[in-house]
C-alpha cells in the first residue's frame, strides 16, 4: 500500500481529535459553563471569537510560513501539546479570565495542529487522487464531530464537565502524539517515492507548474483568484460557525432535550461525512469551482428549514442538508487553493486564508448572540447566515485560475 494512505490515515486520526472532538463538543459544555458560573451567552461564546482574532492571525500565518520550511509533522507536534494542556487547563479553571486563556492555547493548538498542516500533508503526498484522500482525512472531522457531542453529554452527565474536559486532553497527550511521530512524514521523497505512490524513474502525472506553484505570497496577494476564495470561504465558513455555535443552545431554547440536541447535532456531523467522501470523489472529476458553488448552496439553503414550524422531525432534514454541505465546504477549500496556486507556498497561502475564514467563524458566533440577546429570538441571526452562505457561493463563481483561463480538473 502507497504510505500516502498512512500518511492520510494519520491526518484523520489528527482531524478526528483536533477539530472533531475539540471543535464540536465545546458547545455541549457551553450550557454547563453558564449554569456554574452564570456568563451569558457572549460571553461563553466570545472565548472563541477573542482567541480567534488574537491568536489566529498570529498563529496561522506563523504556522503557515514554518510549514513551508520546517514541514507539517514538527509543527503538528508542536500544536498537539498546545491543545492538550489547554484541556486539562478548563479542568481546574474558576473564572472567565481563565476560560478565555485557555482558549487562546486551544486555539493556538487547533491552528497550528489542526487543518493547515494536515491540508499541506496531503497535498504534498497526492495529486491525481488528491480529492479523494483529502475528502477521506477530512472524514475524521466528520467521525469526531459525529461522536463529540454524544461523548461529551454522556461524560458530563456521569463524571461532570471538568473530568470530560482532562479526558479530551488525554486523548490528545497520549494518543495523538505517539501516532503522529510515528507515522507522518512530510513529503514523499522523504522515503524515496513520488505522489500517488507513481513509480521512481517514471515521468511524474503532475505538471511542473502545478508542483512549483507561485513562488512568493506576495504574487499570490495580487490576483484576484485569491481574494475571492478568501471571500467565499470567509462567508461560507462564518455561516458554517454561526450555526455550529448557537445549534445546541437554539434546539434547547425550542424545546429539545439535551441528549435530543445532541442527536440533531451527530446526525449533521454525520451528513458531513457523507458529503466529504462525495465531494472530495467529485472535485477529482468535476471542476472544483462548480462542486465548491454546490457545497456553499448546501450550507445556505439547509439554514431557513430552521424556520419550521413543526421543528422536532424537521431538524433532522436540517441537519442532513447542512452537514453535507458543512463537510465538502472545509474539504474543497484548499484543493481549489493548491489548484490555482500550487505547492511552492502552500503552507502560508493557507495559512493566511484559514487566519481570514476563522475571523468569520469566530465573529459570526458573536454577532448571533448578541442578535439572540436583543431580540430573544433567532430568527434575523438565520437570515444573517443564509444571506453569507449565498455570497461565498457568488464568490466562488467569479474565480479564474490565475495561470489558466478557467478552473479546469484537476492538472
């Protein structure tokens, strides 16, 4: 078997924890935050935004640069440990200034261990199947987020929130790392091979062009394809975060239980599963452009089913309609990236449109809590979050590849 697929394996198992477990259990322990400590919910919601903005330009774009010259796997390491000791840190935390300074070491651990080196990995390792192996390390956030909100209700149930927060970390500390230095490794010809396990001797698939990519970030900022990727990506994946942070807190507010909730929110994790394993099929034999435009439609037309007023069966279509579009959204973003750009620069072209999509997933959190907060009602926040849904999805239909006319299948 190509060690590609090892290479793959691990970033799912990286993906699962890092962004499935981490990411999406948290708004399970929002509810028993606010029970113990009495914060509102921008409060318990603006960790996210204020770790984001502050931490994440410093990180993703740091962390993007040191992939370029150091490689993924050192840096993963580094972000693990990050994220680890921020969860046994929520363990003994007692004040909101605490919870906030915790945040900011899981974000910095989720930035820099999480999507940008683990898109660069992959990227570096395929190219004619690199949909394929994206969409199936991108199943680990579908897998973790599936189980996230199941495991985290069930442990803070039976052992309370704090003991669920130092399992995560051990997960982490003690699974994770051992797994990542074992197996990952930067690029093929670390161990003497080529991408897609092609053999040594024969002319490589890939395109010189597509393999070198722009040879500096600077290159990158001046053409337009950049821009309107950031700009889709940021509207989509802040619609994405709006709704993730504020699903729970909303289907308790209407009524559901909280094992019921977070039903309704593994069935949408789940949905995105099956999204990334169809999408990441189709973006190797469609354009990546059109596939992209489908996720993001996905994403804004699955929002106004909230609007329901029989909600209880129609949450579960909600979820399905939105997860699959969730999960091919995150997929599809950096192979439209190295499609346009290439490898040379990767590392810190993601680094930078990931440091942008997050201020969108951090801000758009906040601004539907303090929408909630003044209206008691989530009902212009939805409206918000459809209305950037179809705006990533306008963006992305103007992108031309820079060094094509349009954006064809994959070289």
């Amino acid at each position: 078997m190509f060690y590609g697929w090892r290479v793959a394996a691990a970033s799912f198992a990286n993906l699962f924890v890092i962004v499935g477990i981490v990411y999406y259990s948290f708004p399970v322990f929002y509810a028993p935050l606010i029970e113990e400590f009495g914060w509102n919910r921008a409060q318990v919601t603006a960790g996210f935004a204020y770790s984001i903005v502050i931490i994440g330009p410093l990180f993703g774009i740091t962390a993007g640069f040191l992939i370029d010259r150091f490689g993924p796997r050192r840096i993963v390491l580094v972000g693990l440990v990050f994220a680890g000791m921020a969860f046994l840190g929520y363990g003994w935390m007692h004040s909101l200034w605490v919870y906030y300074l915790f945040y900011f070491l899981q974000t910095a651990g989720y930035v820099v261990a999480g999507p940008i080196p683990n898109q660069v990995l992959i990227s570096n390792w395929f190219n004619r199947f690199r949909g394929r192996a994206m969409g199936a390390a991108y199943v680990g956030i579908g897998v973790g987020g599936a189980a996230a909100p199941l495991i985290a209700q069930f442990l803070i149930q039976h052992v309370g929130w704090r003991w669920a927060m130092r399992a995560i970390a051990g997960s982490v500390l003690l699974v994770l790392i051992p797994i990542t230095f074992k197996l990952v490794r930067n690029r093929p010809s670390d161990l003497g091979l080529l991408p897609d396990g092609e053999p040594v001797g024969e002319t490589p698939t890939r395109r010189p062009a597509a393999l070198e990519g722009f040879h500096s970030l600077g290159d990158v900022l001046r053409t337009p394809a950049f821009w309107l990727i950031a700009l889709g990506s940021f509207m989509s994946i802040g619609a994405i975060g709006g709704v993730i942070q504020h699903l729970v807190l909303f289907l308790r507010d209407s009524g559901f239980s909280a094992d019921r909730a977070a039903g309704v929110a593994s069935v949408l994790l789940v949905s995105s599963i099956v999204g990334r394993v169809i999408m990441g099929w189709a973006a190797d034999r469609f354009p990546k452009k059109y596939v992209m435009i489908a996720a993001c439609l996905f994403v804004a037309c699955a929002v106004p089913i909230l609007y329901s007023s029989n909600l209880g069966s129609m949450a579960y279509v909600f979820a399905a309609i939105f997860g699959f579009g969730m999960g091919a959204d995150y997929m599809l973003i950096p192979l439209i990236t190295a499609q346009c750009f290439g490898l040379r620069s990767l590392g810190r072209i993601m680094g930078v449109i990931i440091t942008t999509d997050s201020m969108g997933q951090a801000f758009a959190p906040v601004v539907v809590g303090h929408i909630f907060d003044v209206t008691k009602s989530y009902d212009w926040a939805f409206l918000l979050l459809t209305a950037m849904g179809l705006a990533g999805a306008l963006a992305i239909a103007f992108i031309k590849d820079p060094r094509r006319p349009e954006i064809a299948n994959e070289d």
